[in-house]
C-alpha cells in the first residue's frame, strides 16, 4: 500500500512550460491513493488550461484569492490548512521569491504564507536564473525553513540551453512526496503558547514581589567544558512572564538559556548554582519563590585553568562536590522565608514518590512534579504534564503548553496567598 494513501496535497502550479508536466504529476499522486486540489498562478494559464487540471484532478481548480464565493468561508486559509502538504511544481523564480520573501499577493503566494504543512518545491527555470545570486540565495533561506527541494535537473531547456533548471520528473516529485511523508509528520507547530487561547491571569498578584529561577546552571570543569542539566528555561521564563501580567513585581534568575528575557521582569543572568544562590538571597525578601530552575547537583572541586587535554592515558578523574541546594536554603531561611515556597521535580520515574519526598525533605509548600523521562518531550519542548503535591494531597492537571501550565500556577499561589491571609 502506497504511503500516499488518503493524502491529501495542495499543488501549486506555476507558470512555466514545464507546467504540462504538472499535469502527468497530478496523475502520478492519484494513482498512488492521494487526493490533489490544484492551485494556478495567472501565468500558468498560458501553458495549460484549468478545464486540464480540474478533469485529471477530480477537484475545482482555483486561481482567484478574492473569489467571493470562496472567501466568505475564507477560502485561503481552508486551502493551506486542509491539505497535508503543499506542492509547487513547476516552482518558478517568482514563485520562490515571493515565498522567501513573505510577498502575498496572489492566492498561490498567500496559501505559501498561510500553510501549516511542509512545502516541497520543485524549481524550473532557464540556468541563468537559477544560478543568479538572487535566486540563490532565496533557495538558502528556504532550506533553512524546511522547504523540500526536488530537482532541478540538468537538461535541454526550452530555449535551447543546456544546464541546471529543468524540472524534475513527475516519478521523481512523488518519490521525494514519499520520502517527506515517510519522515514523519508534515504539520509545523506553532510557537509555544500562539494559537491557543491562554489561561486568563488575574491582577492577583498586585503589590507581590516573586522569585522565579529558571534555566540551567553550568558547572565548569574548565574553560571549555561543563556539567549541566538539560532546561531550556521556558517553563521558568514563562512563569516569570505570568507573574509580572498578574501584577507581581518579578526578578527572574536565569541560568544560559537561548531565551529573551520576558517582558516586564527583572531578569539576572548567572551561569552556576553557586551564583544563582547568591543572586536569589541578593533579591529577598519576596511573597513568592519559586525555584523553576534545573540546577545542577555537582561541580567539579578544583575548575583546570586551562584546557584538560587528553594524554592517552585514560579519562581524567573528576572530583565531584555537592552544590548548594538553593530550594532548601531559602525555605529554611530564618528571617527572610517568603509566604509561599514552590519547587519543581523533574522525574524520570516514581513522579508522585519522588515529588512527596522532596516537598518533606526540602520544606516547602508546593511541589510541581513533571515526568521529563525519555520520550515526554518535555525537557526543551513546549508541552508539560505537571502534578501539584502539597501535604494535602496530589492535583494532576492536563497536558498544556507551558504558557497555560505558567498562567495556571501563578493563579493557584495567588489564591494560596490569599486562603493563608499572607
């Protein structure tokens, strides 16, 4: 059974004399079990005719943005979001400008802009446009987004050049439609948190002041290498983020993270555990602190102040020593512990176990107890499964993006704040 069984593809024909091959294409995806619902360009028009397109495509051929008929219902964005992935065959110079450039001003560039799937284009132009700078360097931006290439070949062009440009082959486009298909899943996520209605903040947290650490802490061994964990802060960043929208005055401290600070928040930058405790004892006393941030447990005793080479006489021996643990440190603080303490476990198994042992252990409020085991996705991904665990008991909530996991808890330690009169 074909892999494009029940697919559904969008194909953009551009208007080039290699668009009669679109048509054998067309056939080619059919017989293979896909369904095509064809796209024209005004130029492509010249070189074969929608009544063509429509008859071996089973499917109304569109050409018109402004069709009123169709963009009551927004017809634009129907198209780009029900196909499971797009095609541009011929992909011409223009077409490809217009993509790498953002323009829209037609339908077949505005479903380009508008598409939630993988884009395969396959390029057919005279050699010299292909090898112009211009159109190079659009190629290279759209590699870098993710757009799929098939082709161009070298051949026999139409104007009796011979060179790199000629489309390639209708087998050779299914088979490239395959291999997309067979990679894996061709819809493009959003960024975290756009798109998806976010939990409502309230101003809650008025008049608060909050301490969130986020990130990792990297530990040097010496001036290259380091011990870390794997976080890329957007859990932490996120709930800084929530804090400050609900009214609370925030001081972010972050570890190295490839994240912009967020809007309306203090952020201090540190790189280990030890000046991350510091940072957060500089920033008391606080309502609310909590410790997001995956530090790590180890450093090296002695940092090397060069390089450690290898000598061919075995690993080095690292000697390890327990870093401060900066959850415990400040709520056992004796004049300066905030109202409400909240700390992250991040788990690979026995979540609820761990999590319990961990709020007794370390004296806090709140545990937030999440699964980052192989698999999850959580670690540097934009999804989070978390179970609140307090000596009351355990609350499991949803999966969620990390944006609503961070609106939801800064609701709940607002309503802590406000059921313990602090």
């Amino acid at each position: 059974m074909s892999i494009l069984k029940g697919k559904r593809i969008l194909l953009i024909i551009g208007g080039g004399i290699a668009a009669y091959k679109s048509l054998d294409l067309i056939r080619r995806l059919r017989e293979r079990g896909a369904s095509v619902r064809a796209v024209m360009t005004a130029a492509a028009h010249q070189f074969v005719t929608p009544l063509s397109v429509g008859s071996l495509s089973g499917e109304k051929v569109n050409t018109d943005l402004f069709s009123l008929t169709d963009e009551a219902d927004m017809g634009h964005i129907e198209l780009s979001r029900s196909a499971d992935m797009v095609v541009i065959a011929p992909a011409t110079a223009d077409l490809l400008a217009k993509m790498a450039n953002g323009i829209a001003d037609d339908l077949a560039s505005t479903l380009l802009l508008a598409t939630d799937k993988k884009v395969l284009a396959a390029p057919a132009m005279n050699l010299r446009m292909w090898l112009h700078p211009a159109t190079q360097a659009n190629i290279a931006v759209l590699q870098k987004r993710g757009v799929v290439l098939s082709g161009p070949d070298d051949g026999e062009m139409a104007c009796g050049e011979y060179g790199p440009g000629r489309m390639s082959e209708p087998l050779a486009i299914v088979a490239a439609v395959e291999k997309v298909f067979a990679a894996g899943p061709t819809a493009l996520p959003l960024p975290p948190g756009i798109g998806e209605r976010p939990e409502k903040v309230s101003r809650g947290l008025a008049g608060k002041r909050v301490i969130v650490t986020s990130g990792p802490t990297h530990e040097p061994i010496d001036p290259v290498r380091y011990i870390a964990n794997r976080s890329s802060g957007k859990q932490g960043h996120a709930i800084a983020a929530a804090a400050a929208r609900a009214g609370a005055d925030v001081v972010l401290v972050s570890g190295p993270v490839a994240l912009a600070d967020p809007p309306g928040v203090r952020t201090l930058h540190v790189e280990t555990a030890r000046d991350m405790l510091a940072a957060v004892s500089q920033s008391l006393p606080a309502d609310i602190f909590i410790s997001t941030a995956a530090v790590a447990d180890w450093r090296v005793a002695a940092t090397a102040q060069d390089k450690v080479k290898k000598t061919g006489e075995g690993a080095p021996v690292l000697t390890l020593v327990e870093n401060p643990d900066i959850l415990a440190t400040v709520s056992r603080h004796h004049t300066l512990r905030p109202k409400l303490v909240v700390g992250f476990a991040a788990e690979t198994a026995d979540l609820i176990r761990h999590a319990k042992d961990k709020l007794a252990r370390k004296g806090c409020d709140l545990i937030v107890a999440n699964d980052v085991g192989t698999g999850t996705g959580v670690m540097g991904g934009d999804m989070n499964t978390v179970h609140i665990v307090d000596p009351a008991g355990v609350e499991s909530w949803p999966q969620m993006n990390k944006e609503n996991v961070a609106a939801k808890l800064v609701q709940l330690c607002a309503q802590r704040l406000v059921e313990a009169g602090k």
